[in-house]
C-alpha cells in the first residue's frame, strides 16, 4: 500500500511527488519516459511577480482579465500570491533560470501587464525544469514506474483507493493507494494540429469521469496563435515570449493586421490572436508570418534558441525570413473539478496541473500561468493530505458571484445520436477522431457542426471494442473525451474566452457559470 499513488510525471506530478516523498511511501506512475511530458516542450517559461515594480495583485488582475469572467478570484489570489515562493522552490531544485546583470531576466508575453516571466535556456524553459526536478526526483525513495498506462481508478465504498496499470503488453496489475493524485497533463491529441507531444492524450480526464468525478469547464479549449505552418512538417511551436520580444505578425500581404481586431496588437489575448489569425487565414487562403527581422539578430538568436535550430532544419533563419504560422490545440482549461486544494468530487482522489479545473484559467488561460498552476495546486495537495482529519468536501464551492453550474447528465445519450445519425458509422481512427475535432470542434464552433460531431463521436464510442494495447485505451480515452467536449462547447450558448460560437458570437453574463460534466459512477 503507497500512501501516494501520483500518475504523470510533468511538473505538477514530480513536483508533488518531491513534497509527497518527504511524508509517506511514493509511487509514480508515468505511461513513457519520465521526462516525457508537455513541461518539456514548454517554451515561454512560467510567471510570477517577483520584479520590485511587479505585484501579485497586478499578476491577480491580468490573470482576471484574460479569464473572460469565469476565474474562481480565490483559486487566482492563491495563484498569485505563491507565486514568488514555488520559484524559490525551483531555484533551491537547481533551475537555472536565465540572468541579466546577475539577476533573473524577465520577459513579457501576451496580455501581461509588466515583464514577469522567467525563462531558462532562452526558450527551453520547460525542458531545464523538467531535467532538474526529475533528477531531484530520482535522488529520493519515491518509486518511478515508466511506460506504465494507468487503465481504470479502483473505487470501493466511494472512495479511490488504487489503480490498474498495464505495463508493455503484460497483465494489468493493481496497486493501492491512500491518496491517488492525477498528474497526467492535456488532451492535444484530440485535434489534427497541436502542440502537444504523443503522451498528450487526456487520459487521466477520462479515468476521473469513469470513477465518478465531476469535470468542468470543458468547452475551453486553448489555441496557441503560433505554430510553425509548413507543409508535410509535424507542428511546432512558436513561443509567444517572440511577440513578447516584438516580433510582428504579418499577414500574406505583408500588413500588420493585428491592429484592427485589438488595441493591444500582437500583445492581445491568446484568443483573440488565434481568431485574428484565422480570420486573416480565410480572407486569402495563406498562412500569416511572423517577422523578426527587426530585432536585433544576437539578442534573438540568444533568447531563442530552440527555435532558432528547429527553423534552421526547414531552411528558415529566424532573423531573415518570415516565419508561416497557424494556431494550433495547445492547453485545456477545464478539466477534473478541484477544489483550491486539489481536491476532486471522488473522495481520496486528488488533481494538479493540466488535468485539473482549479478555476485559476477561467475560459483562456494567461500565458505562462500554466507551469505555475502545477506546482501551486501540486504543493497544496501534499499539504491537504498532511492536515489529519480534514473533512472531504460535500461540494466544491464556486465564487459566490457565479450563476448556479448548469450540470450534464452522466453518459452520453447514443440512442439520439443513433436516430440522428442513420448513415453507418466506421469505426474511428485517431487521424479521423482529430479531423472531426478540429474541424467543428476547433476554433469555431456551431450547433449544427457540434451536434454532428457528438453524434458521431457517440457512434464511435459504442463501436469500440474492448481495449487491450495502450494505444486502443489512448483511442477510447480520446473518443469519450471529445464527446463530453463537444456536449459541452453545444451546452454553452454564447461566446467566452477560448470558445467561440459563431451562431451566438456575443458574450452573455447570463452565461457566466461553470457547465459540470458528472462522472458515470463513484463504485467498481
């Protein structure tokens, strides 16, 4: 029996197990490589008020405003406000962030209002967290179980009390656990164009949703304004800390456009930029560039070198050419619902990190707010399970100001798709489950478009035969996933932040509510 059983290993995972490790028996379960995860790829760094001209109250109001009306301000206030104090955990872990005259350089990213984010590598942030606090992480007594697929949450007496793990290809087996922490990241594979790693196939919602737990907040999907768009050339992305260096964005005919959707330009929301842009993308059937070639080449080159190499492979110097960019599926704001401790509806399980609805997103997320939201929630975990005697919460309370949640049922309602759908349906692969996505699921949405696509993807959940590889379990995952996605994003009848309805394009304060998606059962 472990007394954390913690499932991920991005930076809300091993940084919740490197506190939990000083308090019990630990076991960590990650599905590839250790430090295989989105943390990895996380170019533009991670935020936090540290600068004496900078504030947590001014992080708090930014963070409010890209939120669209639907952060919870306590979950933000604590977001903020810890801040300052998870990097000094970072720095004691051995992340070498980046240093200007001997103190740490700070940049400036869309929608912020002072320069607050903290980098290391230039723009492999994510990559030199994830190196130290897994090696920080290996030095401890923790257990470190990889290429380990969790496949189903074991709940007696309504409560999680352990895991089933498939292991390459063997026989599923079952560990227990006092605390089970869900760590496992986003959901990118739902859309054809992500920048999201393979791993990033939302599993860990799915579990939550078969155990019973509520989910939240699901119709928000973030689209990051700048992947690299080259043809027959996988996804790349391109940190918005390049704008906020003061790359421009141009479109095919070489005008800043920016300028006519938002005041703030290319500093805007990421919404608001990724809309811009696929608006600029229909009107000429090109993709837009991004144009560095302003900026000083050394500084450019410095700040960014990752990008500047991956450029390079494809024939593109970022300091002479125009780089060709297209929003990309890039972080889920819902998620398993949380209360500002992590915990979820389902008695003894617990969620941090991407996986989680803390309420700190809101409909769009703050750049550079989402590392941070890791290892804040990740940490109050830990602190939760070392208060003896802390009751589990009946109800996770919203802000007292919200409109009541509008709850859906548990289930999918496949005897109405069926009826709407009386073409045969084949059995889904994933390129076609990501076209469906993308395509009505994606940065514009419609009622007839969503209730095509939950029509569909309810067909494809009941032709699903029982899943035996972790690729048939990712595949199922995804489809149920998307389903609840879909119902969701038709649920919510107006447009907010990163969900954008173009039958219903205006925001509705009557709509400003949390749509919950209740789990299908708290036994097995």
């Amino acid at each position: 029996m472990y007394d954390y059983i913690i499932i991920g290993s991005g930076i809300a995972g091993v940084y919740t197990a490197l506190l939990a490790a000083q308090h019990g028996r630990v076991l960590v379960l990650t599905k590839a490589a250790l430090e295989e995860s989105n943390t990895r790829y996380a170019q533009g760094g991670i935020a936090a008020a540290i600068a004496p001209s900078d504030s947590p109250a001014l992080h708090l109001e930014d963070t409010l405003a890209a939120g669209a009306g639907l952060c919870d301000l306590a979950a933000v206030k604590l977001l903020t406000d810890e801040a300052p104090a998870r990097i000094r955990d970072l720095l004691r872990y051995g992340v070498p962030f980046d240093r200007h005259g001997g103190e740490i350089a700070l940049g400036l990213e869309g929608a912020h209002s002072a320069r607050r984010i903290l980098h290391a590598g230039g723009d492999a942030t994510g990559r030199h967290i994830e190196k130290s606090l897994c090696a920080a992480l290996r030095a401890t007594d923790a257990e470190v179980n990889e290429r380990a697929f969790v496949t189903e949450l074991a709940v007696e007496g309504n409560r999680a009390v352990g895991v089933w793990v498939l292991n390459d290809g063997a026989e599923p087996r079952f560990f227990g656990g006092r605390n089970i922490v869900l760590a496992s990241g986003g959901a990118g594979q739902l859309y054809t164009y992500t920048t999201n790693p393979a791993v990033a196939t939302g599993d860990g919602m799915a579990l939550a949703y078969r155990a019973g737990a509520q989910l939240a907040d699901l119709e928000f999907y973030q689209f990051h304004p700048t992947a690299l768009h080259l043809p027959g050339q996988p996804t790349f992305l391109i940190s918005e800390a390049v704008r906020g260096e003061g790359a421009y964005l141009r479109n095919s005919a070489g005008e800043r456009f920016m300028s006519r959707y938002d005041e703030r330009g290319e500093l805007a929301a990421r919404d608001v930029v990724s809309r811009a842009i696929a608006s600029e993308m229909l009107r000429s059937d090109q993709p837009v560039c991004l144009d560095l070639r302003h900026l000083d080449p050394v500084a450019t080159y410095a700040h960014f070198p990752t990008i500047a190499a991956v450029c390079k492979q494809s024939g593109l110097d970022i300091t002479r050419d125009l780089l060709p960019v297209a929003p990309a599926a890039h972080y889920m704001m819902g998620g398993v619902r949380t209360s500002s401790w992590g915990e979820t509806t389902l008695p003894g399980l617990y969620a941090c990190g991407e996986v989680a609805c803390t309420g700190v997103h809101g409909a769009n997320r703050l750049a550079s707010n989402s590392l941070l939201e890791g290892l804040v929630f990740g940490g109050r975990v830990v602190q939760r399970t070392l208060e003896r005697g802390a009751a589990w919460p009946e109800r996770l309370a919203l802000a007292p100001d919200f409109a009541p949640d509008l709850e859906l049922a548990a289930g999918i309602n496949h005897e109405d798709a069926k009826a709407r759908r009386p073409d045969e349906v084949q059995p889904p692969t994933l390129a076609n489950l990501q076209e469906l996505m993308w395509q009505h699921v994606g940065l514009e949405r419609s009622a007839a478009g969503l209730t095509s696509a939950a029509d569909t993807l309810s067909c494809w959940h009941d032709g699903l035969a029982e899943p035996h590889s972790v690729a048939e379990h990712e595949l199922g995952n995804l489809v149920q996933l998307g389903a609840l996605v879909a119902q969701a994003a038709l649920a919510r009848r107006e447009s907010r932040g990163g969900h954008f309805r173009s039958d219903a394009p205006t925001t509705d304060s009557a709509w400003r509510r949390r749509i919950v998606t209740q789990g299908l059962r708290a036994e097995g």
